[in-house]
C-alpha cells in the first residue's frame, strides 16, 4: 500500500472506531451504542452490517460512511481516493456485504482494509 494511503486508513481507523484501549463491549453483546465490534476483521464488519440489532448495524454504517466521506476528500483519483462516489448512509452496508459475499478468503483481514476495497470497487478510478 502506498503510504499516504495508510496513513489516511490509519487516521480512519482511530477516529471512527477508538483507540484500543475504548474497545470495551458490553457482556454478552457484539458492540456497544459508543464502541465497535470486538475484533475488527471483515468478517466481524460483516456480522454487524447483517444484524438485526439496531445498535451494530448503525455502528457499521456510520464506520463505511466515516471512510468513504474520508476518501472522498482525498478527491478523484488520488491515492485511496473515490471516483463519482454518490451514496447514501443506509446503501453502504449492502455494499459492503455484496462486497464481502464475493471475497470471503479475506473474512479474517482488518476491517478498514475490507471497508477501502468495497468502496474503491463500487467507485473505481478509472487509471486505477
């Protein structure tokens, strides 16, 4: 990955979802109303975004949304950047599932990894 890419994802990453040491859940429960899943694969995002709970589907919109609003600034074509990107919150989780049905080898991969390749598939550059 290109540097500047990781920095942006790594950025994307503390300020959606907390830094380690707020990773606290409640028991028995997959995610809290403040704090996200706890393990952060694609497949763990996956989970959340197919809930039925309204506190882990809300928490895996506002994480995709957090990082195609911040991708989107890095503008078209830059490096992580999207292309024509035109969404809506409530779409992104169903992008983000098509995505993750159609690569379950990376189900065990972060997260945010997952969460970029859905959305630069889903607005791809074209010299990308």
């Amino acid at each position: 990955m290109r540097p500047r890419l990781c920095l942006h994802l790594a950025i994307l990453s503390f300020a959606v979802a907390g830094s380690p040491a707020e990773a606290a859940t409640r028991p028995g429960g997959a995610v809290s109303r403040s704090q996200g899943p706890k393990r952060r694969t694609i497949g763990d995002l996956a989970r959340l975004c197919a809930s039925t709970e309204a506190d882990a589907t809300g928490w895996c919109a506002a994480y995709i949304m957090g990082a195609a609003d911040l991708s989107s600034t890095i503008g078209e074509g830059g490096a992580g950047g999207l292309c024509n990107a035109s969404y809506r919150i409530e779409q992104l989780p169903k992008l983000y599932l098509a995505w993750a049905g159609r690569h379950p080898e990376l189900a065990e991969e972060d997260m945010i990894v997952g969460v970029a390749f859905a959305l630069r598939s889903a607005f791809p550059c074209p010299h990308s």
